[in-house]
C-alpha cells in the first residue's frame, strides 16, 4: 500500500511540477512588450505629381492615398508635405522641407 501510495504521489508531484512550468509568470512583462520592435520615424524623401494622380517616397518606399505606412493611413498628398492619420485618429503631417517661421514685421518700433 506504502508503495502505491508513494507512486501516486510521485505521479501528482511530476504532473503539478510540468503544469507550474507551462504558466506565464504574473510579473513579467506580456509577451508583446519583450519582442516589440523599434519604432522607425516616418521620412519624407520625395513627391511625385502625375496627371493621375500623386505619389510620395516614405521611408523607402511609394505610397499614394489610402496606402497604409506601418499603423498609419495616407489621406493626402501634397507638393511639400503627406498627411497621416494613425490609429487613434491621431493626425501627422510628414514635410518634405521643413517649414521656415517668418519673422514678424507687425511690432516693429
């Protein structure tokens, strides 16, 4: 009987022991967070006007309106900047020259 119960018991230890390795942790991190890539800026290098239609160079590659950039969604295209709306209906505005701020001239003595 001593020797039954002890193999039961055996039997119970090694199944709890493979399940207590199979559950995540309750500390850590989700997966998710510990294989999250890094995020690239978006870059604007280059725009293109056809009689069809325009088209635009970001991060490498050509987008026209409606083409999706990693989480974000091109919705227009102009000759110097693309505009995005992200997920969260957030709005960015990619320029292919950096706008310069004009001084001024209204308060000067």
């Amino acid at each position: 009987m001593k020797k039954i119960s002890n193999i039961v018991f055996f039997f119970l230890l090694t199944f709890f022991s493979s399940i207590s390795v199979a559950m995540d942790d309750p500390t850590r991190p989700p997966f998710s967070i510990l294989t999250s890539r890094e995020v690239q800026p978006l870059i604007l290098t280059a725009i293109f006007t056809y009689p069809n239609g325009k088209m635009a160079i970001v991060n490498g590659r050509s987008v026209k309106i409606g083409d999706r950039i990693e989480e974000f969604t091109v919705t227009s295209i102009t000759a110097y900047n693309v505009e995005l709306i992200g997920p969260l209906h957030n709005k960015e505005t990619l320029w292919l020259v950096t706008p310069i701020k004009q001084k001024d001239d209204t308060h000067r003595d």
